[in-house]
C-alpha cells in the first residue's frame, strides 16, 4: 500500500478551503497550518500564466524528516504516510531544516506538527478533510498500489510534476499540469 | 428632529467587560489526537444540520459538537445541492463567527454621560422598552411608514414582518441596488423572468461560458464554481472578460483584457456578428422572439472593428470568441453575473447580455439558462397586515421607475432633509448589514443616520454602523439558533434545516426571538402567533409532509412534488411573461418609460493624469466585511492589497508590499495606508482591491485598520436612472506615499 495524492492546478481556485479544512478537522492552532496555497505567475501583460497550487507534507519515500529525528518521533506509518509522535517529539527542530519542502512547523505546544494525510480519517476509509472539502475537486487521494484508485487512474490520463525532484525524496504529492 | 450631531462611539468601553471567555476554546483538540480518535469512534461527537449565513449561497451542512458540547467544525450536507458536501472556505471557517471574542455580547443603549455619548449595557427588556417608544413617537407624529428596514440575510424576514405589522412597507436589501438589480431588471423586461439566486445557469452541461468581469472562484458561490470545475474536466470553453488577469481568467481559453467601462460595446459587437454572420438560433428567435429586426437594424454598424477602437480587443478574437459561443449553441451561457452596478448603465448591459443569450438559445436550454424549482412554504397563519399609507414609492413618483425592489439609496437619500425630495425617514431598523461598506458614499449614509430619530442595529458582530445607533441589539450566530426554512431555487426542489448546535454564547440572541419580543412590546404580539420556532417548523414541515424531528436528522430534503419541468421541449410553444408574451429584443416598456429600447453603448469618463480607475472584487475566503473580523478567515487573509501594474509602480517608484495611502478624485484619503501589490495581472489603467477591509472600529481587533476600504472612495455614484443601481466604477484613485497630513520642519 502507498497512499499518495495527486493536485490538478488546472482546477485549483487557489481558495485556502484546503487551509482551513485541516486547520478545523486537526485542531491546527490559528496563526498555523499543514497546508498552504501557492500561486506563480509568469508573463506580461496580457501573456499570463497562473499555477495555482495546494502545498504540504510530501510524505516521502526517502524522507529526510525521519531519517534526521534523533528520537524517532518522525516515522513512517503503513502505506508510507510520515508521522510525528507527539510525546516522543523532543521539539529540536533537525527535521524541519532537513525538509526541502518547509512542511513542518513548531506547535506552541512544543512539539513538531505536520500533514497527517488524515490519518485518523483514512483508516477508518475516509478521504482526508482537504480532498472532502475542496470545491473544485482538484485533489484525488488513494493507494497507488491500487490501479484502481482515484489517484492512480489520474496519474495514468495526465502529466503530472514533482516539487523539487532534485532533493531526491521521492515525494508522494503529484501536481496534474 | 434631533439637532445634536451624533457621535461615533466605539464599542470597546462598553464591551470589554465580557472578553475573556472562549480564548481557550479554539485550541480545544490541540495536542489531544488520540483523545479525538476515541471520542469519534465511541460516537460521542454529535452533529446539528444548519445551513450556512456567512454568505447568500446558503449551503446546507453540518455542526460537529464534541462531549463537552463544545462546537467543533462545520461540513457540508452531502444531499445538498448548494454544496454537494463541500463548503467553501467561509463555510468551513464559519465556526470562526461562532468563537470570534469581539462578537457583540449584551444589548448596549446610547446614553449622555458628562456630556459624551457612550454605549451602556442594558437587558433586553430596557433595549425593546427604548425601541417600543421611540418607534411609537416616529408613528404618531410621522406615520409607521417612516420607518425603514434594511436588511441582509436569513432572519431579515422575521422584521420584515414586524415592519409590516408595525405599518410599513419599506422594507429594502442593499443586494438589489448595490448589487444584482440592474441584471434582474434587464433580464425581467427580457425574458420576463429574473435570473434568481442561486444562478439558474446550468453551467454543468454548458459547453461554452462567458463571464463579463465576474470572477467565479475568486467568489466562491459554491455549487457554480463545482459545476464549473467539473465542466472543465469535460473541457468546456471558458471566454472571460476582464481588465484584470483573474483567477478564471487563467482557467480561460480565451481571456479578452478590455479596457474598462467598455463591455456594452463588446456585447453589441457580439450582437452584430451573430446576426450578420447568420449564427444565431434562427428557429428559437423565430418561434420565441420579437423585435428582432430592430435589433439587426440598430446594430449594423456595430461591427468588430468598430469595438475595437472602443475595448482595445482585437477584431479577429471578437470574432473568434462569437464563433466559438455559435458553435456551442445553446449549451453556452453568458453569465449575467452578480454584482453588477459598475456604470450607471447596468441595466442596458445586463439587457445585451440577456439578448446575447436570446439568439444563443441558451435560455430554457440544457447547458444555458434552467427553470428552477422551488418549495412553497406554507406561512404560519397569521392576522392580515395593515395597508400601509405612504410608500417609498411616493417619494421618488418619477424615479427608478422600472425598479422592482426597494432602493436602498433612495431611502438613505430620503433621510436626509433638503437632498432632492422630502424627508421621509425618521426611523432605521438595521438587520445584518453594515451600510457603510455596503452603501457607496458612506459620507451621506453618516448624513443620512445623523439625521434620523431611531437607528437600531441587529448584528452579530459590533461592525462599523453599531457604532452610529442608538440600540444594538447581540443576535446570536447561525450556529447557536434556529432559522425559517431555506427554499431557495435550484434544478430540483429543496428544504433545509438550520438548528442550534449550542447555546447561544453571552447575552445573545437568535434573531426571531428578537423580533417577536419586539412585537409584542410594541402590542403587535399577534403576527408572531407560535411559541417558538421549533413550533412554527415543525407546523412548516409537517403540511410539507416532513417533521422537524426528521429534519433534524437529515438536514435536507428533497420535495419532487414541487419540481417543474428544467428546459423548454423541443418546438415547444412558451408564453414569456412579457407584454408581448415573447422574448424581447426590443422592449416597448423601456421606450415608453424614456429609456433606449435595445441598448446603446455610451463612453464612460476616464481617469485623469495619475489617477487609476478603482477595481474591486472578492477574494474566496471573505464575504463583504462581515468576515473581516473572523479569526479563522483573517488567518486566511488578514488584509486587502492594491494592486499595481509594474510600469505604474516603477513610474512613481513605489516598490512590492509598501504601504501607501489611496486619494480618490473627491478629495478622500483612504483612513489606512494599503499594502501594494506590484502585479502583472492588472491594467495599466486601473487598481484593483479586495472589498471589506480597512475596517475603522477599533473593536475589531482583529481587522482595525487594516487594509482600505473601497467603499470609502467610492463617492462617485453613476446612478441606472431605470432601477436606481449605484454605479460604483467610476472612481479613480491616485497614491499618496506619505502619510497625509505629516509635517517635517527643519
């Protein structure tokens, strides 16, 4: 099983409804966030082009976070989903320096927080708040290993990108282009 | 009348009392992952149906509570077709009002002290009893008629009928001449029906759509941006029209950077080509319309090259864009848009859309313009009201002659002596609505209130216009009260139910309470004939054939018994409710009245030297400036920028993220300095801002001062002498890099 989740910025609005989903459904304190939205523009008036993209924890493969956690707080999860363990968290830090993604953030209760993929929600067979609640639908989620998923179907009918392939972490959130 | 000025007061001095009670509540869960996995799995969260009031949409959903009772989050009713289980961002951030520690929290009555206005806090009994007799006194020496309400939002109907108990019929919303009066009105003498809201376009089968500056997406009007989505997945054609490089405008096939203030010309340059490259439907204008051969006549010479000198768009993408709206006809919808009160001329253009859509086909149409189904919802019985002696209508016997609602304005304008008619408003009753972001000109609405002998304020949230009343009564938010039944228009016939998730939090309110309190100490006790609205609901639901004990479980439901029929059938005869009976390309009532019979495009002024043309619009997580405050959504967006074309911000040399000071042609200065926003996405020739910002009540604590108000420089009002919309468009700003006022000496 590997989870993975595919963000079509063709469709993406760029409305934050992602941010605040997660920020309600985890309690994320306000003035935080797991996920963010970037917009780039290229062009000059009037040849524009706008990629509107829904942002956070790649959950990858070769995930420097875990490798780099003195403690083992940052793990992985079955179906490659990286977690943090609240209690074993002892709040230094390495991991949110070793993030080519800047995904991490310090909790103000003194531990690292991160996207979850909802885990709490996808064990129990739901989608993660930001793909339930996204208006556009431009967010599929699912299991790789399944042809059938949603993620995987998208991946076979469009292009698709990576951020910062170069890291080599083999990131797990794919950007339908 | 009352001769002393009345002073602004700011709230927080009464206030403040109340602050400190929910600053824990939103970290709730924070840090307690596992507790909240036990609690769902145990069942010991509960949910409550609601429907959401951060905006017009309206859509239904559910209020999540967790064991303490302790309100958690808010998500979609997946049996809803406003949101099909998705809110947008306001909604799912609407548990933002519900804990925002700067709501109005006790009723407050304006009182003398020393010799300065001030709030003091009072009980309700002391605010109705102030109320009842100032009411009373406006009566008898004025009539019941010179009192008037404005309202926006669900419980707007419960003082509307204590407004028409009480005697008056003046009863008005800013959303019809502020906003989408001039599209109902053009669509009404049109096609004889309005557009309604939620938009009966059927965008989801539409194979082409063109948006004239309406910037779906950045305006989360939810179910319309899904469709819209969803379409394009199935890769419909999107034409947008836009100064401003907006976010659907880079979802757009074609995107048509027009200068603006000159869409009419656009829109007859569309005309022109349909009729004379023979595309338009010529069977369905045939059996459906009248005046066509006016129309052909009137625009023969509006040929593409001609628009072109006036739009700055190309011939070539005129006709282009014509081609690809034949070529998908009649699935193709010219979008009548939502706020359209921009130049004065808002009812003639809302006219060419209408007619643009005429020879599409696309009205009565799969993929064009649907027949929505509504559910009647019986009126809990209640005695006759009263006939009202004078409406607003006398006041204004040759003006806004084909307006089908209420003038806001002309009744703001009509509470001011001496200001083109006579005084003929003592008297405002205010529900949801903060007139001065929502009226243009907020100098004469701070006339209009100076004048008046009674403002009461109905709000959730203490927002500018409290401080000008003389009550202010706390309404609790939508999630701690029940409300009437939504029914709005939609393809299929729905209800939906809005119940309490919690109790109301301080000394609130729901807002039916409030009315019905108000009645009866005003002895009109008798039009609010149940004990609640639990009562009332449940009589409601049940002639409907549902129970509010279903509802409650459900939340939504669907009522077949009230659908119609969606699109016209093939070769189908339809009688339009016009005076013709047709589709009306050339309106003789608009002729009779002394308006143009097809539209004509008129230039509009420009901006002189150094000034730019004021653009403004939404961003999708705030709805007006009722979100201002909310601590979810400012974590969101926190304040509105201005953006600027980069060759005019290198001319005046002001860089990315300074704060300036906006001036506008009047002389106003805007009351904050606004972050800029060098951007390639906006014309040369205007500025752009997001609306509902630069709030001036200190009580916000949250929003105060930051940001600009758009409202604050629009103080040129293009007035639709047909329906009385307040064009807003026609400002021009100019930057101010130092704050004004400031002295060096040296």
């Amino acid at each position: 099983m590997r989870y993975a989740m595919a963000i079509d910025t063709k469709k993406c609005v760029g409305c934050s409804d992602c941010v605040v989903a997660c920020q309600t459904e985890n309690n994320v304190p306000i003035g935080y966030c797991r996920d963010w939205v970037v917009e780039v523009m290229n062009g000059t008036y009037p040849q524009l082009e706008i990629e509107i993209r829904s942002e956070r924890c790649n959950h990858c493969d070769n995930s420097p976070c875990v490798r780099c956690c003195p403690t083992g707080a940052s793990h992985i999860e079955e179906g490659g989903i990286v977690l943090v363990t609240h209690h074993r968290c002892i709040g230094c830090g390495a991991c949110i320096s070793s993030c080519p993604y800047d995904a991490r953030y310090s909790h103000p209760d003194g531990y690292v927080d991160k996207c979850t993929f909802c885990h709490h929600r996808v064990v129990k067979g739901e989608q993660p708040a930001c793909v339930a609640v996204c208006p556009t639908k431009c967010m599929y989620f699912g299991d790789l290993d399944d042809a059938n998923s949603d993620v995987s179907k998208i991946l076979k009918l469009r292009k698709y990108k990576t951020l910062a392939p170069e890291a080599g972490t083999k990131p797990q959130i794919y950007y339908l282009i | 009348m009352k001769t002393s000025r009345r002073e602004f007061i700011k709230i927080s001095s009464a206030g403040a009392a109340g602050l400190a009670i929910t600053g824990s509540a939103l970290k709730l869960f924070a840090g307690k992952d596992k507790e909240l996995e036990k609690l769902l799995k145990s069942g010991e969260v509960k949910r409550y149906p609601t429907y959401c009031e951060i905006c017009f949409w309206k859509c239904a959903g559910w209020t999540y509570v967790n064991k303490e009772g302790k309100i958690w989050k808010v998500v979609g009713n997946e049996e809803d077709p406003h949101c099909n289980g998705r809110l947008c961002p306001r909604g799912t951030g609407g548990i933002g009002s519900y804990y925002d520690e700067d709501r109005l929290k006790k009723p407050l009555i304006r009182v003398s002290k020393n010799g300065k206005q001030e709030f003091r806090e009072a009980t309700w009994d002391e605010a109705f009893e102030v109320i009842a007799s100032k009411m009373k006194k406006i009566a008898a020496e004025h009539g019941p008629e010179c009192i008037a309400l404005f309202n926006h939002g669900t419980g707007g109907k419960y003082f509307t009928t204590l407004m028409k108990a009480f005697g008056s019929g003046n009863i008005t919303a800013p959303s019809f001449a502020q906003c989408r009066g001039p599209r109902e009105v053009g669509f009404n003498y049109t096609f004889g029906e309005t557009v309604e809201s939620p938009e009966r376009t059927d965008i989801i089968n539409a194979r082409c759509m063109v948006l004239i500056g309406s910037h779906l997406g950045e305006n989360m009007h939810n179910s319309q941006v899904q469709e819209m989505s969803d379409a394009i997945d199935r890769g419909i054609t999107l034409i947008t029209v836009d100064p401003r490089y907006s976010t659907v405008a880079s979802k757009s096939k074609f995107w048509l950077p027009i200068k603006p203030a000159t869409d009419l010309a656009l829109l007859l340059a569309w005309i022109h080509v349909l009729i004379y490259d023979e595309l338009y439907d010529k069977e369905y204008i045939a059996r459906y319309a009248t005046g066509f051969e006016e129309l052909k006549e009137h625009v023969k010479d509006m040929t593409p090259e001609w628009a072109y000198g006036i739009t700055t768009i190309k011939p070539d993408i005129i006709r282009k864009t014509a081609y690809e709206m034949a070529n998908a006809k009649p699935s193709v919808i010219v979008h009548p848009g939502r706020h359209v009160t921009w130049y004065g001329d808002d009812t003639q253009r809302s006219r060419a859309i209408a007619i643009l859509n005429a020879l599409l086909g696309s009205w009565g149409r799969k993929g064009g313009f649907y027949h929505p189904s509504k559910v009647s919802v019986p009126d809990f019985p209640h005695p006759e009201f009263p006939q009202p002696k004078r409406t607003w209508r006398d006041v204004y016997p040759d003006k806004y002659l084909l307006a089908d609602e209420v003038v806001s304005t002309g009744i703001c304008d009509a509470s001011i002596p001496g200001l083109g008619s006579a005084c003929n408003f003592k008297g405002w009753i205010v529900y949801a609505t903060n007139l001065l972001a929502a009226l243009p000109d907020q100098r004469k609405t701070i006339e209009a209130i100076n004048n008046l002998d009674l403002l009461v304020v109905i709000d959730t949230m203490p927002a500018e216009l409290a401080g000008y009343a003389d009550v202010v009564l706390p309404e609790c938010t939508y999630l701690e009260r029940y409300d009437i039944l939504r029914n709005s228009p939609m393809k299929e016939a729905y209800i939906a139910l809005r119940m309490p998730a919690a109790e109301p939090m301080y000394d609130s309110k729901p807002g039916w309470w409030i009315a019905k309190q108000l009645a009866e100490k005003l002895g009109l006790g008798e039009y609010f004939p149940y004990k609640d609205m639990e009562e009332m609901l449940d009589w409601q639901l049940k002639q409907l054939g549902s129970s509010l004990e279903e509802m409650k479980k459900i939340g939504v439901k669907k009522l077949p018994q009230f659908n119609s029929k969606l699109y016209f059938e093939e070769n189908e005869d339809v009688e339009f409710n016009t005076p013709s009976g047709k589709i009306e390309l050339y309106s003789q009532v608009f002729a009779d009245h002394g308006f143009d019979p097809i539209p004509v495009y008129q230039p509009h002024p420009e901006p002189p030297e150094g000034y730019y043309r004021l653009n403004y619009g939404r961003a999708p997580m705030h709805t007006f400036s009722r979100t201002a405050n909310n601590p979810n959504l400012t974590d969101l967006m926190d304040e509105n920028t201005l953006w600027v074309n980069p060759r005019v911000a290198s001319e005046w040399g002001i860089e990315n993220g300074q704060y300036i000071w906006i001036k506008n042609q009047d002389g106003v200065v805007s009351s904050f300095p606004i972050k800029v926003r060098i951007t390639e996405r906006i014309r040369w020739d205007s500025v752009f801002m997001v609306h509902g910002f630069g709030q001036t009540n200190k009580y916000y604590t949250r929003s105060y001062g930051r940001g600009a108000s758009d409202t604050q420089m629009i103080t040129n009002i293009m007035e639709d002498k047909i329906m009385g919309g307040t064009g807003m468009r026609g400002n021009f700003v100019t930057f101010l890099t130092e704050k004004p006022g400031k002295e060096v000496v040296s």
